[in-house]
C-alpha cells in the first residue's frame, strides 16, 4: 500500500519493474518512459495516473537534461515551453470536469493517438509553429495523462540525438513542474499517488543508469516497435476498463 492507494506487494513491485524498465527505455530512446509505465500503472493503480508518473519522472528527466546540457536547443526550448504553459492551463481545466473513469478513457485515446502520430510522422521535418503545437499538445496530454512526451519526441524527431536529449528532458522537467503545480492549484492532488512516484524514484534512477550503460549494445529497430505496441495495448485495456 502507498498513501491512500491499495496496493500489494506484488502491484508496488510491478509499479517499481516499470519505473526501471521505462527509464531503461528512456536513456536509450531519450522518450518512452511514460508509454511503459503509464500503461502499467492503469492496470494496477489507475488513480495514480496522472500524478505518479509526473512525480516519478522529474528527478529522471532533470539528469538527461544536465548530462546532455551541450545540445540544448535554446530557441526550440522557449518555443516548446510557450506552448506547454497555456495547454497544461487547459489540462489541469479539464481533469475538474471529468470522472475518474473518464480520465483513464482520454488517457487511454492519448496513448493510441500518440502510437498512431509516432508511426505516420517518421522522417516528418518539424518547424518552430510545429513545435509550439507540440508543446501545447504536451502541456495537455502531460497534465491529463502523464504522456507529454510523445509530443515533444515528434517534435524533435528530425534532430540529432544529443539535441533530441537535451532539448526534450529540459522542457520536460519544466512542463512536469508547470503541470503539477497546476494539478494541485485545481485541487486534484492526492497523498496516495505522490508517496508511489516518490517509492517509484529508486528504482527509475537505477534504470536510466541501466540504459545508459545499455546504450549502443541493443538494437533499437526492435525496441521502438515493442515500445509503441506495448503502449496501444495498454491504451486499449485502460479503455476497456473504463467502458465496460
């Protein structure tokens, strides 16, 4: 159990196995740590989502954002950022109107769309009104759902990897900072799943260091498709779990 959450060990330990394996996946990729563990959370601890994750993911991204500082992108920072702010406004906005039911259900639909938009915008180049978009669409998705990533990671697609890294885990840490500072300005913080994002930490951080020294020795032609999969599947249980 954590906080108010009903959890057993077994549900914590497969909370903490997919905070590992998604910064496994993070450190590799430099995005996919919310499409593991974001899907893993909704089978077993669905009201988490999506304040663990964010809690979870802050001290992750805010290491990739200083070990890869060189490549930041400065410009597309700022550009990223005023976007995120007014879409995270409009998140934090709709989590007031909805059921928990029906949070699990956009979460769900944020996670095909984002599978669905990762695999048809491959090669897309991006420009600076794009990446605005995208980060509107992050401070949305990151605020409702924890999955502001898929956003920035289309963005920045076209880009070389240390400017990817570096650029993506700094508007991160900024827009998961903006994003729960507005979940709790709207009330919808609870002790429950901030205390599983902090029991979630160790294991995260033990696992982007685990991808780093990974890097360069696992192929990643069929990572990101088991990636993508593995979240459409966890997008599709959590609508079907809210619905029926």
């Amino acid at each position: 159990m954590a906080g108010g959450l009903e959890l057993g060990a077994a549900e914590l330990a497969f909370a903490m196995a997919a905070g590992f394996a998604g910064a496994i996946v993070q450190g590799l990729l430099a995005f996919g740590y919310a499409l593991v563990v974001v899907p893993a959370l909704l089978l077993v601890a669905p009201s988490a989502v999506p304040v663990a994750p964010l809690v979870v993911a802050l001290p992750m991204v805010m290491l990739l954002a200083y070990r890869e500082r060189a490549g930041l992108d400065r410009a597309g920072f700022a550009r990223l950022t005023a976007g995120r702010v007014p879409g995270t406004a409009l998140g934090a906005y709709v989590l007031t109107l909805v059921s928990a039911d029906l949070v699990a259900v956009i979460v769900g639909v944020i996670l095909l769309l984002a599978v669905a938009a990762s695999v048809a915008a491959a090669g897309v180049r991006t420009t600076p009104r794009a990446e605005v978009a995208a980060g509107f669409a992050s401070g949305i998705a990151g605020t409702v759902g924890s999955l502001g990533g898929p956003a920035l990671a289309l963005a920045y697609q076209d880009r070389t990897g240390p400017v990817l890294r570096a650029t993506i885990s700094l508007a991160f840490a900024v827009g998961v900072v903006v994003s729960l500072a507005a979940i709790a300005i709207v009330g919808e913080i609870r002790s429950g799943p901030v205390e599983l994002g902090l029991l979630m930490i160790p294991a995260t951080l033990l696992g982007l260091e685990a991808g780093r020294r990974l890097a360069g020795r696992v192929a990643g032609r069929w990572l990101r498709p088991a990636i993508l999969s593995f979240a459409a599947l966890g997008g599709a249980i959590a609508i079907a779990r809210a619905v029926l």
